[in-house]
C-alpha cells in the first residue's frame, strides 16, 4: 500500500480521486511551447494523471519557492512541468526549461 503525506494526515494513493488543477501562469507557458512539446506534454499528463506517483514518472523534489514542496515531472530534454500538492488538489504551476529556476 503506497501512502502519501500531506498536512491532513496519510493518504492512500489508490483511494484518493486527485483533482488537477492548473494556474493561468501554466496555461499560458503551454500555449508558449512548440506544437510538438504540446503533443509530448499531452502524453506525459495523461500518463500522469492516470497515476501521479507511479514510480515511471521522472520527478525531481524542487525548491520551495512556494514555501511548499514543489515538485517537476520531466516532459523531454529540459523542459518540464512543475507542480505542488495540497491535499486531494494537484496544481500545474508551470511548464519551461530547467532555466525557471535559476
């Protein structure tokens, strides 16, 4: 049984029907990207939201710029999705190359 920690206490993955959300910040860097990193982010979330925790998932723990774990799921080369977690909400808080963080 996988759990997963949150400031309410464990939950069990399999049990919690996550809800995704996405920031305007995020909706306008995916308008941004080519229609091939478009194509390749649209595959890399439907696989991630089928499972966002699934071990196959390349995601790095980021900075907590948020003063809030912020996590990333790899789309391809550098570019990649950033998002946190807050409760049973997953929210996409942007999607660019690594250099966002610098």
């Amino acid at each position: 049984m996988r759990l997963w920690q949150t400031k309410t206490g464990p939950h069990v993955l399999a049990a919690v029907k996550w809800d995704f959300r996405t920031t305007k910040e995020f909706r306008k860097s995916l308008k941004n990207l080519s229609p091939a990193q478009q194509q390749k982010a649209k595959e890399v979330f439907a696989a991630f939201k089928k499972d966002p925790f699934a071990r196959a998932q390349k995601k790095n723990r980021l900075s907590a710029i948020y003063k809030e774990t912020v996590r990333g799921v790899h789309v391809e080369g550098d570019l990649i999705a950033i998002f946190v977690v807050r409760g049973d909400k997953i929210v996409s808080l942007d999607i660019d190359t690594h250099d966002i963080y610098k």
